[in-house]
C-alpha cells in the first residue's frame, strides 16, 4: 500500500531544502517566503511504496490566504497516512504554534526539528524526550541543508504511519477555554464525523468563528445559537475576543513546554551576522539606493562581465555551425526550398534565441543568490512603505521580483497574499516587470542601436517598467481597488550563504526551460514564419517575401504603429509572434530579414529604423500584453475571462501611448 506523508511547516524553517533531501527533487530553494506557492508531490529515496507533497508554507491553519487553504484542504480532504511537520529548532516558539494546529487533525505525525547544527554550535540546549511527551508525537533532530537525520527520519515517519501512531494528546488548554471547546465538541461531534472532519480540530475552529467549517458542519440556528452564547461566555470570562483567546491559550501552552525543555542560547551565527548586516541594509535612508546599486550591478554582471561576453561567444559558435549545416545541405544537393527552412528558417529563427542563453542565465544567477542570502526579503520590507502610497503591502514585492524572471510563477506566487484586494492587484502589475524573455529582444536592439551603453538602457527599460506600474497601480487604488492595504507582516529570515547546488540547480532549470522553450514553441513559430513569408495566399512560392501572406498580415497592423516611430511589416509581424512568446520577437526577425548573425540582424534593423524609433519599440515591447502562458495564468487566478481581456488590452493600450510619448517628445529634441 502507498503511503502519502505531507510536508508541512513555517516558511523560512527548511521545508523545502528537505523535500529535496527527502525526494532527490530539485526544486528550487529560496531564503525568502513564498518560494512554494502550491503543492508539489515526489517519492521519498528508498521507500518505493511512499510519497511526500511539499506543501506551502504558513503560520497556521486559519484560511486567511491561498496558501493556507491549499495547506488546510489537502490535509482535511486528502487525509495523508502521516504528516511530517518541519520546525526551525532556533526559534521554537513560534513554529510549535503551526504543531500545536496540526496535531488536532489527529494525524499520525512526526516532528523533524531542524536546523540543530546551529543549535548545537550556539549554546540551544532540548531536552528531546520531554518535548517529545508533551507535544504526544516523535521528534526527529535534523540538518536538512546537510542531510543529517534524514534516514532517521524516513524511518520514523513510515513507522508512525504504518502503525497509525496518532497524536497521543491533542487538549492543549484550561479553563475558560478548555469549557468552551469541550461543549462545542459534544454538540458537534456527530456532524463533524458526518462531514469527514476531526471532531477536535472542528470544535477549536467552530471556537475561533471559521466560518468555512460552520458552513460545511451545516449547523441549524438553534446550535449556532447555543455555540454563540457558549463563546460569549469565554470571551467575558477572559476580557478578550475568540480569536486571541485561542492564540492565548496555544501560546501559554508553547511558553510552559519551552521553559521545561528548550534553552535559548546566544543568537546564531547568522542572526547575529544578520543583525548587524540589516543595519546599514534596511537602514532608512541607505537602504533604497543600495537596492538600487544592487540593481545596477546585477545588469552590468549581465550583460557587460559575463552574459554579454559569453553571448557572444555563443553566437560565434552558432554562426560557424550555421555555415557548417548550409555548407553540408549544398554537398547533399538539398532542394532550395528545403535548404531554406533548415538554414533560413528553423536554424537562423532557434540560433538567434539560443545565443541569448548566457545572458538568460547570468541574469536568474544573480537574481538565486539574492534570494538565497535572504536580500530579497529585506527588499519586501524596505519597499513596504512605498508600495503602500500605491494601495499594496511589501509582501506585494516578492511577486514582482520573480516577475523579472518569468511572469507565469510570478502571477502564481500572489495565492502567498492574504488580501484578495491585494492578490487581484499584484497580478494585473506583475507584466509591467520586465521577465527574462524580453531580455533577448532587448540585447539584439542595444547592440544594434546602443553599443557601450547596454547598461544604462537596460536599467532605463527596467525602471520605466516600475513607473509605469506605479502609476496603473495609482489608478487601481483611486478606482477599482479604493481600500487601505492590509497590514504587511514577514519574517526576515537570518542571512545565510548561498547553496551551490541550490544555485546550480536554479540555473540548470531556467537552462532546461529556455531549451524546451526553443525547441518547441521558437522552433514551431520559426517554421509558421518561414511558411508564410515564403508563400502567397495560394501557396505559391514568392521570390520576394514582401508579396507573401506574412507581409500581407504584418501589412495591416503596419499603420498602428507608425504614430510610434516604425511601420515596417516585418517589425509588426515580429510584435504579433511575440505574443506566443517574447524571444519569438527575435527570432521572427532573424527568418523574415535572413540574417543568420547578430551583426546581420543589428544591420537590417538600423536600415529600417532610427535609435528613437528602436527605443520606441523597446518601450512597447516592454509594456504591452505578456505572452499566451502569462495571459493563461492571469485569467486562472483572476477567476474571470472578461477580467483577463481588460488586463491585456488595457496594459496594450498603455504600451501604445507609453511608446507614442517617448518617441514623439524624443523627436523635439532628436
């Protein structure tokens, strides 16, 4: 029989540093909340017969955000055989309170106490096996990040769930509360076990005003009534709201088990490295111009020391490659039209992307060891206060960091807000982020237009990209969105190190992506070109690709974009392919000009527009409407269709007049 364990814990505490160790899995870790935006599943090593989900990681079980109701509703409806519950052993008191929720689903469970390598190196002392009797579950001491404890812990935890060892205790509390819980429980038992709900787990929930199980228990009036009088009672005794008085009662609990048996020592190695590093880092007024530095430096390491550079090796590579394949088509005595698809269409259209893949990788290399080191969230914090002025919390930040890599994770990481407010709002400001797959048409258009100063456009690009989302978020605030924020709370996570392998790993993924995204829509798009301009509407070959059915096509929306600097057919066509995907703009260039370099590419763009008009173009590169997938993704979490189309013609408008400003306020001085 399969055994399904799920993984549950705090962010930050090693949740998923120890689904890799548990499963060989490579997902990607990150120093910085929100890494796991929705449950992923793998086998653990060894254990053929059992499977581990990596769910997101949260404070509690109370659903006040989407990560908490994925976390909540897999273990409520999927009922795992077992739970593994991850707590960070340097901070015990605010982890147990998760534990403390988790052991009244009544599932069988084990406690991997991590981190104990900074535990014993600074001075913690726990006493394991009264923790272990108190809390009624086994406790595991691990190092997830060096693999120490893992096999105990597998065996422990296959153990527990093939014996059913459920928590031996879950009444945590006294008095007043205690009262409480305990006549809620008789009055609900039955329609707990009817509804597949743990009876205890349903009574504190029912307690604290879920009104999720109240609406699943379908209580009648009169015993909603009766639990309203019975809370009522509880919160005159204690002077307090339902809600505090449960948190009261679990923190008395965590305070009384961790004088017992957990011994703070000095602070870590790393919460002290961290302290003092967050002094000048989040200083008040240092702290926005060193983000900004940081910026700076992630570009110029981009795209001047090594992207740029190892770019251009690549094309070199790819060009000499490129002539191999003509030279060996022409000796085999391929058909021209043949020799054209191969050479002029999928290898000019793929090449031209691929030779960007250094730059892709330099850039996700940097953006990994910010996130491993735990800048980016300090970066949420900082930029709190300002994202406020635009109705947002920091916490916003997180998903429009990783929007600078690929908007599609980026709009999933919202589920990690727990304003629906806020969620629908971070979404619709992500795609002003520039994401990585712009990068591409960015290098081709600098180089061809800004030699020597790639730097300064880029960030200029990235900045624009940012006011422009300020300012749509503005509009959002005083319009559709007009409410305050909800309050921003985030643990900073202490500085550490970045892993090598979970920065390797990151990379060989966006690697793995960018090839599979070559090699199947690139590779797709370059031949739906090369068809199109090489044929007229009947089929029939045309010797100039002017006269051909993508001409006629790129033709027609032509006019749209001269008010903005450039009316070519061919760069009208590129915008439109681009919507399948971003680095399908270059590579619809490369087959409709012919140009198998880069060189060939930057000359046949100079011929047909000014450096204002290639700006102009790279502005509205950078703001109109994302790519199919990012289009996919808004309209699922939106939850509307209609919402999704306003999004995507608004923001197309936008790019519009955004590029049509900058282009004709550019020709007064140009």
């Amino acid at each position: 029989m399969k055994l399904n364990f799920a993984l549950a814990g705090n962010q930050n505490a090693g949740k998923t540093t120890l689904f890799n160790a548990l499963t060989g899995s490579s997902q990607h870790v990150g120093n910085f909340p929100g890494v796991t935006v929705e449950k992923k599943e793998g086998l653990i090593r060894g254990k053929k017969n059992a499977a581990v989900v990596d769910l997101p990681g949260i404070y509690s079980l109370s659903p006040y955000s989407a990560e908490e109701i994925v976390t909540r509703d897999y273990l409520i409806e999927n009922k795992p055989d077992g739970i593994i519950n991850i707590v960070d052993a340097t901070n015990l008191e605010r982890n147990l309170y998760l534990t403390l929720q988790l052991i009244e689903l009544g599932i069988p469970m084990v406690v991997a106490l991590n981190m104990m390598d900074e535990v014993s190196v600074n001075g913690y002392s726990i006493d394991m096996m009264g923790l272990r009797d108190d809390l009624g579950v086994e406790i595991v001491p691990i190092s997830a990040n060096k693999g120490e404890g893992i096999t105990e812990l597998i065996d422990k935890a296959v153990l527990v769930a093939t014996t059913n060892q459920k928590p031996k205790r879950i009444d945590f509390c006294g008095g007043s509360v205690h009262k409480a819980i305990h006549s809620v429980y008789h009055l609900v038992e039955d329609k707990a076990r009817d509804a597949g709900l743990p009876v205890r787990y349903a009574a504190t929930r029912i307690v604290e005003g879920d009104e999720l199980i109240e609406q699943r228990l379908k209580l009648p009036k009169h015993e909603l009534k009766i639990i309203n009088s019975i809370v009522k009672d509880m919160e005159n005794e204690l002077g307090t709201d339902r809600e505090a008085a449960m948190a009261d009662m679990r923190y008395e609990f965590i305070g009384d088990v961790c004088r017992k048996h957990y011994k703070r020592g000095r602070l870590t190695r790393e919460q002290l490295r961290s302290v003092n590093i967050d002094k000048v880092l989040t200083n008040k007024y240092l702290a926005i111009p060193i983000f900004l530095s940081v910026m700076g430096l992630v570009f110029w390491v981009t795209f001047g020391l090594v992207g740029g550079p190892l770019s251009d090796v690549l094309a070199a590579g790819i060009r000499v490659l490129g002539q191999d394949i003509d030279a060996l088509l022409t000796e085999w005595g391929a058909a021209p039209m043949l020799k054209s698809l191969i050479v002029e269409g999928i290898f000019s259209g793929v090449g031209s992307v691929l030779s960007f893949l250094p730059i892709v990788l330099a850039l996700f290399l940097m953006m990994s060891i910010l996130e491993d080191t735990g800048y980016m969230a300090r970066v949420a914090f900082v930029m709190d206060k300002l994202l406020r002025k635009i109705g947002l919390s920091g916490r916003s930040i997180v998903p429009m960091l990783i929007g600078f890599g690929c908007s599609v994770p980026a709009i999933m990481a919202t589920r990690t807000l727990p304003s629906e407010r806020n969620r629908k709002m971070t979404i619709v400001l992500v795609p002003f982020m520039s994401c990585s797959a712009k990068l591409t048409v960015y290098a081709v258009f600098v180089s061809a237009f800004f030699k020597g100063r790639e730097t300064a456009v880029m960030i200029s690009l990235y900045v624009l990209g940012i006011i422009v989302g300020i300012l749509y978020g503005l509009f959002f605030k005083n319009t559709i969105f007009k409410s305050d924020p909800v309050p921003f709370v985030m643990e900073l996570p202490a500085y550490r190190f970045p892993s090598l392998r979970s920065v390797v790993m990151h990379m060989w993924r966006r690697a793995k992506e960018f090839f599979v995204k070559a090699f199947t829509i690139i590779l797709a798009a370059s031949v739906v070109i090369w068809i199109l301009q090489s044929y007229d509407v009947h089929f029939v070959p045309v010797a100039d690709s002017s006269q051909s059915m993508l001409a006629a096509i790129g033709s027609f929306f032509a006019p749209v974009f001269k008010p903005l600097g450039f009316d070519d057919w061919t760069i009208a066509t590129a915008l439109i392919t681009g919507l399948t995907a971003k680095e399908a703009v270059v590579s619809t260039l490369s087959v409709l000009t012919g140009a198998a370099t880069e060189a060939q590419l930057a000359l046949a763009l100079s011929s047909v527009m000014s450096p204002l008009a290639a700006v102009s173009f790279m502005v509205f590169t950078l703001l109109y409407m994302p790519c199919v997938a990012a289009m996919a993704a808004i309209k699922r979490e939106l939850g509307s269709i209609f919402g999704a189309i306003a999004a995507m013609i608004s923001q197309t408008a936008i790019a519009w007049l955004v590029a049509f400003l900058v282009y004709n306020i550019g020709s007064l001085f140009i």
